[in-house]
C-alpha cells in the first residue's frame, strides 16, 4: 500500500497538459520556460521531483521535491533499492551513468503506485 510521508512540496507551471490521470506519480523536469514542468522523456535524466496533481497545460501543479511520496513503478523493484526515472517518467532500477533519484521504500511492479523517498543524489558510477 503506498503511502506519503514527510515531504518538501514547491509550486510549479505545467508545461504540457499533465492533465491524464496517469500522469499523477510520474517524474517531472524542468522545461525551458521559468518555473514550468513537464514528464521525464529519457532513461535516467536529472528530475526536480514527483508531480502529485493531474494540471492542464499553464495551470500550477504542486511537485514533491524533497521526501517521502507515491511513484509510478516502471519496472519490479526491492525495498532500499536505488531509482531512476524510465522514458516515461517512472519509477525503475537505476543503472551506470543514470541519476540517482532516492530509494524505494516499498516493492515495486510496472503499474503500480508505490512508496519512494525522494532524495536525488547524482549520477550512478
């Protein structure tokens, strides 16, 4: 059961409609325009956090940056185990060369919504 802790929220502009409900849980990066967000589209990119809200496009989406949060499982995971974000902003395994995104808090298996503490710590050596 996923569940949300402690957590360090800041106030952004969505900067494409993240309106689908899908959408909720994923990671978010910056976009080019000040203080807007969209989903993570590459393998292991550097995030600002997890997107908790479901905005159209220029309305304010609230994203956890610092903490303990729901994510969106992309892959089959352990407890403790280090994250990263897939092509579609999920949460996976992090590898070699990926950004270190926190750690799993819970078990997680692709289309399930789970528990993570997000901590971004650098790249994967």
């Amino acid at each position: 059961m996923a569940i949300e802790g402690t957590k360090l929220t800041w106030t952004f502009v969505a900067g494409a409609d993240l309106s689908a409900a899908a959408n909720q849980y994923k990671f978010v990066k910056l976009n080019t325009t000040a203080d807007a967000v969209v989903l993570a589209a590459s393998a292991g990119e550097k995030v600002i956090g997890v997107l908790q809200d479901t905005p159209a496009s220029g309305e304010a989406c609230e994203v956890v940056i610092f903490g303990i949060t729901k994510v969106a499982a992309g892959g089959t995971y352990n407890p403790g185990t280090t994250l990263t974000t897939t092509a579609a902003g999920l949460a996976d395994t992090a590898t070699t060369g990926n950004e270190r995104l926190g750690q799993a808090i819970e078990t997680g298996t692709t289309g399930t919504i789970r528990t993570m503490f997000f901590n971004p710590f650098g790249i994967s050596a």
